[in-house]
C-alpha cells in the first residue's frame, strides 16, 4: 500500500474526509472542505438559511447561510456543494467558509468531522495532499497538474509564480504530448534508417536532420527544468522573514524579542536602525511531516516614511537598503503601533500584521488577521511564532513535491543531451555512425516525458507527490 512521508497510508477509498483548506496566515474568510461518500447529505441538518436547499437537494450551488453550532449558536458562513463526479475530487464536496478566524475554523472543522464520523460511521481528518490524491485517483487531475498546484504552494513571491505559470502551460498537455511525440518521431527515423546501413548509397536520416529535430527539445526540457529549479531552490534555502515599518514602529524591539538576544540597539529615539540587521533563528515546525527545525532568517529593515528632517545620504542609503531587503522578502511582518493604519497586501509576497507595544496603547478593535504583540512582556509573541512557523512548513511542502517532477525533467533532458552528444564530431551529411544507442537515448528521453505526464504506476507516484503537499490541498 502506497504511504504518505509520515508512514500513514494514503487510503484509496471515498471516506469522508475534513480539513482546512486556507492558507495560514492574513484572511477575511477560511474554508473548511469536506469530500467523501454521504457528506452532502451528512450534513444537511447542521446549514440552515438560504444555503440549506443545496444539500437538502442535493443539488450544485453556493449561498449564504448558518452553522449550527453544537452550543446552539448559529454561524454565518457561505456554503459551496458540489456533487459527484462534478467536482474537485470526483466525490460530493461541502465547503464551508467561516470568519477568518483560526481558532473559530478549528472548531467547526473539529465539529463537521464529528457530525459526519455520527451520521456516516466513519469520518476522519485529511493528509497532506489528500484532496488531490483523490482528484487523481479518480482520474479528474493529472500528475502533471498535480506538480503544478504544488508548485503554486511553493511559489512565495512574482518570480516564483511566472515559473508555476511556465510550468501549467506546459503541463496543460499539449507541450509534452508534443515533446514526446517529436521524441519518438526520431525513434521512427532512426529505426528507419538502420535498414539502410548496409546500403552505402541509400541515407535513411543524416545527423543534421536528427540535430535539427533535437536540439529543440532540448531547449524546451531546459526551459521546463529551470523554471522547477527557480520553485524549488528558492523555497529551499532559508527563507527571509523581514521586519517593516516606519521609524520607531517597535521593529527593533520585536527583532530582538524574536531572537531571544539583544542583538540591535533600541532607542526610543525614530532612525536609529540604519542598515539591514540579519539573524537566524531555528523554528519548530507545527506539521509532524516535518522532524527537524526550519532555520528562518529575520531580517531588521531601517523605519521608510515619517522623516520630518531634510534626508541626508546616509538615510538614503539606509532606506535603498530597506526597500532591497522588502524585494527579496519572502514573507514581511508588516510592523505597526495601535495609532497606524495597517499595511496594504504585499506584491506577490505573504504579509502578516503585526500590531506593536500594546503594553503602550491596545488596539482599540483589532482585525481578526493581525498580530498584537508586546515586545516588553511577551504577550503576543507566541502566537507570531506559529503563524510564521506555519508559513514555513506550508512552503516546504510544496517545494518537495515539485522535486520529483523535476527529476523526471532532468532525466529526459540528459537523456535528450546524450542523443545529442552521440552526433558530435560526425559529418552532417550522413546517416549517424550509432543509429541504435541514439535511438535508445531519444526512447528513454521520451519515457521520462511520458511519466511527467502521468503514463505510469499510480502508486509510484502518490507519495512522492501528494504525500508532501499541504493540509487541506
């Protein structure tokens, strides 16, 4: 039986499954996503209002409604019904969002699994990727489309999600159904050709035509290679955390607080961080798939904005080495007192919104998705830890998953190089000196894009794949 990287089994059944199904971090809303035999019907008792006639139906749709909550409240949520086999995972889904909220989310996840485990028999909580695995299983994803949502977990900034992009282009099918198609093309070529090694007169296929017809391919294994590199080298090394804010924002204080160490000067005079400070700390992981700590490096930015003093060179430099750092961020702790205004999203990097020196000034109504924190006495740093500790397990995740896939990549590309380097010094004029190790190259180059495309043993694959995606994915 296939397992998962925790040694749990990856179930080929349609028992219910619950997780969820957001990212951590900043949210309005989160979704909690049910998939499995009688979820629909399980719980339609519990989803009252407009949205109630769905699952009551039976029936495909989205609408508002309520949670019945087991003490009797009623929660506002919006509820998407999907029935087999069109949907997601090829079973009935029932998603459920809920204010964003983590604690709120828990506890209704904890209660649709309980109603469905009583009203079913049998109900359990989701594996990583398991969502997936089930869409695959049940033929309504590829393996290829698999890598490319693993990809889209693993991708933290722009850079990132232009190579996930490349990578579903290619993966929609037609691209690599080309590549192998033109692969075995010169298979054909080559095969042909070797009839004709005994007439000296007669050329079945020169090196220039077989150069002509690969280099190509190789090309576009390279491009496909390079851009699962950029996903997964830059989920792999050790992500930078910066702290950003305006002159006097408490960055300082929490940068120290984080590290456990007085490591930059606090002063309650605004400017006194002028460069980039960097420091690395050891997270512990919330997710079991992952058994050692996750090294995370903070990164303490000088204050940007605020200035009412003429800016010399030196803050200049200071606030160029600021924005450089915010660039290369791959998650920003967007840092302010109760007084400001709370930061705008990132540009394609995830933000969390981290209130300051609440032993100062509370905020008077804090967002559901910020952070209050008090670098002087602790309160609220607990909480940073696990959200930036959740952060960066989601995103190693996804990097893993892209890996063997990319090893798929890599191998027909050298397979497809070796083809190539089988041609070199002859004359382009005539038939290859070797036709049949040429053709024995370009046949295993063409293996190793079929299996990109799924064209082999499912089981080989779920655990490489699925088993390292996310929660809930």
């Amino acid at each position: 039986m296939t397992t998962r990287t925790d040694g749990e089994p990856i179930r080929h059944d349609d028992t219910p499954i619950v997780a969820t199904s957001t990212a951590s971090g900043t949210g309005a809303r989160t979704v909690i996503r049910s998939s499995g035999r009688g979820v629909v019907a399980g719980l339609a008792d519990r989803i009252r209002g407009e949205a109630a006639c769905l699952p009551a139906e039976g029936r495909r749709g989205c609408g508002r409604g309520t949670w019945c909550l087991s003490e009797g409240l009623e929660l506002p949520v919006i509820v998407f019904v999907a029935i087999a086999p069109a949907s997601f995972t090829g079973e009935d889904v029932v998603e459920i969002e809920v204010p964003g909220n983590p604690d709120l989310a828990r506890l209704v996840a904890d209660e649709v699994r309980e109603h469905l485990e009583t009203g079913l028999g049998a109900a359990r909580f989701a594996g990583p990727g398991e969502f997936s695995a089930r869409a695959f299983l049940n033929g309504r994803i590829s393996i290829a489309e698999a890598t490319s949502i693993a990809a889209g977990i693993a991708a933290d900034r722009d850079i990132d999600l232009e190579s996930v992009e490349r990578i579903r282009r290619t993966q929609g099918g037609r691209t690599l159904a080309s590549l192998s198609h033109r692969l075995l093309a010169v298979v054909a070529r080559l095969e042909a050709a070797i009839d004709f090694t005994d007439e000296e007169d007669v050329i079945g296929c020169t090196v220039d035509e077989l150069r002509t017809a690969l280099d190509p391919i190789r090309t576009e294994l390279r491009a496909l290679v390079e851009a699962a590199e950029v996903v997964t080298e830059s989920a792999s090394r050790t992500p930078r955390v910066t702290l950003v804010g305006r002159p006097n924002a408490g960055k300082s204080s929490l940068f120290n607080a984080l590290l456990g160490m007085e490591r930059v000067v606090v002063s309650p005079t605004a400017g006194t961080t002028r460069d980039v400070i960097e420091a690395e700390i050891a997270l512990k992981p919330l997710d079991d798939l992952i058994d050692h700590a996750v090294p995370v490096r903070l990164m303490d930015t000088a204050g940007i904005g605020s200035a009412e003093d003429p800016a010399t060179d030196i803050d200049e430099a200071a606030t160029a080495a600021s924005r450089n750092a915010i660039v290369e961020a791959d998650l920003i702790l967007a840092c302010r007192t109760a007084q400001d205004p709370p930061r705008g999203p990132g540009e394609g990097t995830p933000v969390i919104d981290v209130i300051t020196k609440i032993d100062l000034e509370a905020p008077a109504m804090p967002d559901p998705g910020s952070v209050a924190t008090s670098s002087l006495t602790g309160v609220g740093l607990e909480e940073l830890r696990s959200r930036v500790m959740a952060w960066a397990s989601q995103r190693h995740h996804g990097s893993d998953a892209v890996v063997g896939w990319r090893t798929l990549a890599e191998t027909a590309l050298g397979r497809t190089e070796e083809a190539l380097d089988l041609l070199e010094d002859q004359s382009r004029y005539r038939a290859p000196l070797h036709p049949e190790t040429t053709a024995a190259a370009c046949r295993s180059a063409a293996e190793a894009v079929g299996r990109m495309e799924g064209e082999f043993d499912p089981d080989a694959v779920l655990d490489l794949v699925f088993g390292r995606f996310c929660i809930g994915k």
